[in-house]
C-alpha cells in the first residue's frame, strides 16, 4: 500500500522518516481546508458532553505526620498542589456539534480509511445514529468496550467503567486491518489451547481490559481525560498502513501522535485549547520531527 499524501503542507511523507504535526486551532476550519482522501486513520476523543468541568491537579506530596492525607499503612502525607488544568464539557447542541466535524471527517478519509470515535455510555447511542447517517450502516464495523477498573463506585446502580469505541470503514469492502501488527493478550484457560498458542497469546474482541493512565505513573502528563498509550497504540497499528498519515483533530494530550511515531506513521493533530498544546509541547519537546503551528 503507497504512503500516505501530505495531509497539509509540510508535513512530509513516509520516504523522508516519519513527521507530526501539531495545530494551535479550530478543528472545523482546518478540516473545511484539507483535501479530501487524504487521511488514513482518524481517531478522536471529543469531550464527553458529562455536564461537567473536567479537572486535573497535580500534587506532590511528602511524610507529614500533621498532613492532610493517609497513606499506606496510615501513614500521613502533607500535599501541594503544583498545576491545575481543565476544560468545559458541556454542550446545549452535542450532536449539533459533532456532525459537521463527522461529515468533513468522512471527506478527508481515504477510500480504505476508518474512523474511530471514542464516545463514554451517556451519548454513544446517540453517536452511532448520527454516524450510521453519515457513513451509512455498512460502515459500521465495530463497538468497542474498553473496559478498566479504577476510581469510586456508586451504591446506586452498576458502577459504569467502560467507555465506548465507534468503528466505521469509509468503504466496509476495502479497509485497513492490520491483524499481525496487534498486541496479543494471554488466554484465560491457556491449558485448553496447547503451549504453542498459548505462548502466542490470542486477539483482543471487541472487549478490551486496560488500565486507565494512572494518576502516579510516569505517562501522566497532567491533562484531564488523557487516555492510555496502549489503547491508541493497538488502534493506530490494527487500522493505519505504515508510512500512513493519522489524524486527532481533539488532540489533547497528543497520545494519538506518540502512538503513530512509534508505529512509524505520521500525525496531525489539532487543538484549540493552549493548555492542550503546552502539554503537547512537553509530550514531544525530544521529537525534532514535530512541528508545532498556529
């Protein structure tokens, strides 16, 4: 399969290494302005629509026996907060929203193309209607659950922990999917399969049990809603040829760039809020193959 076509100008192609671009702007606009077929993979994380105003303090702590926090043990920790990030997700019109961001989503993929939209259980129903009248319902490849176990849990009803992964082919005959490039998780009853397949480990379903980022570990960059490495990283390699060209146009924390570089596909990925490209800004300050533009 050839490499992909410059997406914008500058951003270089598979035969010169593989390049990111990153854009300080509003997606709608810089979508309106791109070629059509000319996008290999897209993946977005738009907010939520929770109602709510996400938030992530970083703190830092440290022994303190008057300290305002116990730890392992009881032991107690005084903390200070360093940063604070947020953003509003809250929408009058979520899907009023979305749609001319789908439709222009549509146009740029190439003809073998996929979208994936990562959506949370309160408007995924709603996400796939409008994604079934955009790409039609042949299109419509696969749901998602990625599962993990983290966080509080409500008394009141199951406690939610999952969001949902929408997958559709622009064309359902002629997509990318790349199944030898895909991680390979452990069987359960490994006993059952023979040592050989149970050294190869099988594929992931349509269900994927991954840990969130967690709030202490070293891929934590301090943005609200950052999403795990791993979970684009297997998105990025099942769905996009190498040397191809991946798009975020909710970019964030930039996961979606970090998992093509890695994979050896370019990036571009777009955000309109600063905090958002400062914190990008860090995630690729040692990749001279990113670029940043506004």
């Amino acid at each position: 399969m050839p490499p992909a076509t410059p997406l914008l100008p500058g951003l270089g192609d598979a035969s010169q290494g593989v390049h990111g671009r990153v854009l300080f702007a509003d997606n709608l606009p810089v979508l309106r302005g791109m070629d059509g077929d000319s996008v290999d993979l897209i993946y977005i994380d738009p907010p939520f629509n929770t109602g709510k105003n996400q938030k992530r303090v970083q703190l830092e702590t440290r022994r303190d026996d008057d300290g305002d926090r116990v730890g392992f043990q009881g032991r107690r920790y005084a903390t200070n907060k360093i940063a604070e990030r947020s953003f509003a997700d809250a929408f009058d019109d979520y899907l009023g929203f979305l749609e001319p961001r789908l439709v222009e989503a549509r146009r740029v993929l190439k003809g073998h193309g996929s979208l994936y939209l990562h959506i949370d259980y309160r408007e995924v129903h709603y996400c796939k209607v409008l994604l079934d009248g955009i790409f039609g319902r042949e299109s419509f490849l696969n749901e998602i659950i990625w599962a993990y176990d983290y966080g509080a849990r409500t008394t009141k009803k199951w406690p939610p922990k999952h969001d949902n992964i929408l997958l559709y082919a622009k064309d359902p005959q002629r997509y990318v999917f790349n199944a030898d490039e895909i991680d390979r998780i452990p069987y359960m009853a490994p006993g059952l399969v023979g040592p050989e397949k149970a050294a190869r480990g099988k594929l992931p379903t349509d269900t994927w049990w991954h840990t969130i980022v967690s709030p202490t570990g070293t891929e934590k960059l301090g943005y609200p809603t950052q999403k795990p490495l791993g979970i684009v990283s297997r998105i990025v390699r099942a769905s996009s040829p190498r040397g191809g060209l991946v798009l975020d146009f909710f970019a964030g924390s930039g996961t979606t760039g970090e998992a093509a570089l890695q994979a050896g596909r370019n990036f571009l990925l777009v955000d309109q809020n600063p905090e958002a490209i400062d914190v990008m800004r860090r995630r690729f300050a040692s990749y001279p193959n990113v670029s940043f533009e506004q």
